[in-house]
C-alpha cells in the first residue's frame, strides 16, 4: 500500500521535473511510507522521508527512532543524522550526496530556521500540496477505517444525553467523551471535545469549562475520535429538558434543512463552492445567513482537517473517494446555537452519509 503510494508520487515528481522530495510533514510521511504518524513534541521532529524519482527512498530520523524504523524499513533505506554533527548539518550532506537536481520540500511543515540550515548546495524548490492531494481520494482501506471511526462516533452520540444532565459542567461532559472513545477501542481523541452549555455554543470552538447544565439549556458536543489511525468527526445540539425554546426549534429546523441541502447536491463533478452555496442560501433564504459564521465542512482522514473544503471560494471539483464534513452552524450570542454535522462520502454516482 505504501509502496505504491510512492510510485504515485514517484510520477508527480517527474511531472513537476524533481529529482526528489523530502517529505516533513508527519501525516504526508506516515501515508507514504507508515512511519511516525505523530511528531511526540511540537518543537522536535521523528524526521523525513526522502522520495527519490528514482525509486531509492530513504527514511531519515534520528538514534532514538532507529529501531522503530526498522521494523517497517529496510536497513540500507535508513539514514541516521545527528551522530557526526548537528542533526541538520547531516541532513544537508546526506542531501547533497544523494539529490541530483532539484529537490522538493514542503515549507509550509518545515521552519525557515531548518530551511536555512539545509539549503546550502541544494536546488530547492517548494512542493506543497503534492502529497495532500493524493490524500483527498481515499482508497477502500481508508474507507473502512473511516466507517468503523465513525460507527463509534455514532455510538457515542447515542450514548451521550444520558450524561447531559442538570448540574453537570462542561468539563465533565467532556472527560466523559474522552473516557468513552477510549474506553471503546479508540487510540486516543482526534482533538479536544467541544462541550458548549448555552450561550457558549454560540462560540464555534467553544472550550469545556465550568458552565453548568441547567433545566432547559442546549448543550452542542463537537467530538472525534482516533481509531485504526483514521479520525471521525461528528457535532450534535442537544436541548436538555422538556421545553426548547422558539428559537431553538427554529436554528434546529434551519440548521437540518440546510443540511440537507447541500448534501443533496453533492456528488462527483460538483464544485466545493456550490455545496457551500446550497447552504448558504437555506439560510440566506430565511434572512440568517449572517449567523453563519464559518465553512460548511472539512475533508477527514489522517488529520482531522484536511483537503478539500466546502467553503465559499472552493474550487476543487467533488471526485469519488473523498469524504468531508457536512456541518451548517447558526450561532446567537444572546442564548447559543445549533450545529449539526455528518460526514459524507463521494460516490461514484452521489453521496453516502458515514
């Protein structure tokens, strides 16, 4: 599977006339070649795969991660930096040794502090995008890890309003989700539970807190989980109590038939931008579209936000194999909002709701 992932790059690389590519970006690295999927600390690196056009690819990382390597890699395809000099210095003579041409890189995942360290004796070029593309289409593996992210995703919104009761705070409600995803055969959360009682769901990425559940409240839960390394992603608006208000109901009803709009239109050929639009004008419609505040929706694999995106100005056209978020927002500050958000996949002849 990686294997042939790289060949699919290994052609890009001829298109775009590079001798190579040093891949950084941890999503990008693990999907080529199925090693390190996280960097552990935001300021160290587990290191770079390096995609020769021809065919000779490399996995540079440092001692700590030589063995973990190895078991994935062949020997001879690993390369140690650090042990001579500093880590970078290694890297930029390993580089030189092995590139003749132009190399590709990816600037938005490397600092310009590294940049400058290695670009010495290099034909550099930037590549990003190269390997974020190839992601946007899933492959049936990657399909049936999504599907089995989301089948628990589901299972937790079924589960949930048991624990949405009076007196319970935002915090609790989110320990409770990150207990359960665990509890239930994830790795861990995709990201931070959005717990928002009230008001607080009018802030889109509302952080848990100690507002209290109260008789009568809506409660929105924006949750995912890791599992088998792909993510799920999935929001509920919640009305705790018998009563919701007036305008509730009417957010709610907005919110669905948007929803419902969109997805709807979705299927291959279409562009990002005019699924936005489908929802955009559900609520222009009803004279509340300037309480929707953000994009339609994300694409979901690897990383929790990932190409393409439902959003005003999107111009990726839809294909088969990509899956995205589908999720209209309104938000009030006076007493909350609603958002409610599913994840679709393209099909070869429209949409399926995961």
């Amino acid at each position: 599977m990686y294997a042939k992932r790289r060949e699919a790059l290994r052609k890009k690389l001829h298109e775009q006339n590079l001798a190579a590519m040093l891949v950084s970006y941890p999503p990008n690295r693990f999907y080529l070649s199925g090693f390190e999927l996280h960097d552990v600390q935001q300021n160290e690196s587990a290191g770079h795969l390096l995609v020769m056009a021809d065919g000779h690819d490399v996995i540079c990382t440092d001692p700590r991660y030589l063995e973990t390597a190895r078991r994935i890699w062949n020997t001879d395809g690993i390369f140690i930096y650090g042990g001579s000099g500093s880590a970078t210095q290694d890297l930029n003579g390993f580089l030189r040794s092995q590139v003749r041409g132009t190399l590709g890189f990816e600037a938005g995942a490397v600092s310009l502090k590294f940049y400058n360290a290695i670009a010495e004796g290099l034909d550099l070029r930037q590549a990003d995008g190269l390997v974020e593309t190839m992601r946007e289409i899933k492959d049936a593996q990657e399909i049936a890890c999504l599907e089995e992210s989301m089948a628990l995703n589901h299972k937790l919104m079924e589960w949930i309003p048991s624990m949405l009761l009076p007196g319970r705070t935002e915090a609790d409600i989110a320990w409770d989700i990150e207990k359960f995803f665990r509890e239930n055969g994830a790795s861990e959360n995709a990201f931070r539970p959005i717990v928002a009682v009230g008001p607080n769901a009018a802030l889109p990425h509302a952080e848990p807190g100690q507002a209290v559940i109260t008789d009568n409240c809506p409660v929105l839960i924006d949750c995912g989980a890791r599992h088998m390394t792909y993510n799920s992603d999935q929001t509920r608006t919640f009305w705790v109590g018998d009563a919701p208000t007036d305008e509730f109901r009417r957010a709610m009803d907005l919110v669905r038939g948007a929803q419902s709009a969109a997805i709807a239109l979705i299927r291959p050929g279409v562009k990002c931008r005019d699924v936005y639009r489908a929802a955009y004008d559900h609520f222009d419609k009803a004279g509340q579209a300037e309480y929707f505040t953000h994009g339609l929706g994300h694409g979901v694999g690897l990383e929790t936000h990932e190409a393409p995106s439902f959003r005003r100005k999107g111009e990726t056209v839809l294909q088969p194999g990509m899956v995205i978020t589908v999720e209209p927002g309104l938000y009030y500050p006076q007493w909350g909002g609603v958002r409610w958000e599913n994840v679709v996949l393209v099909t070869e002849d429209g949409v399926r709701v995961l």
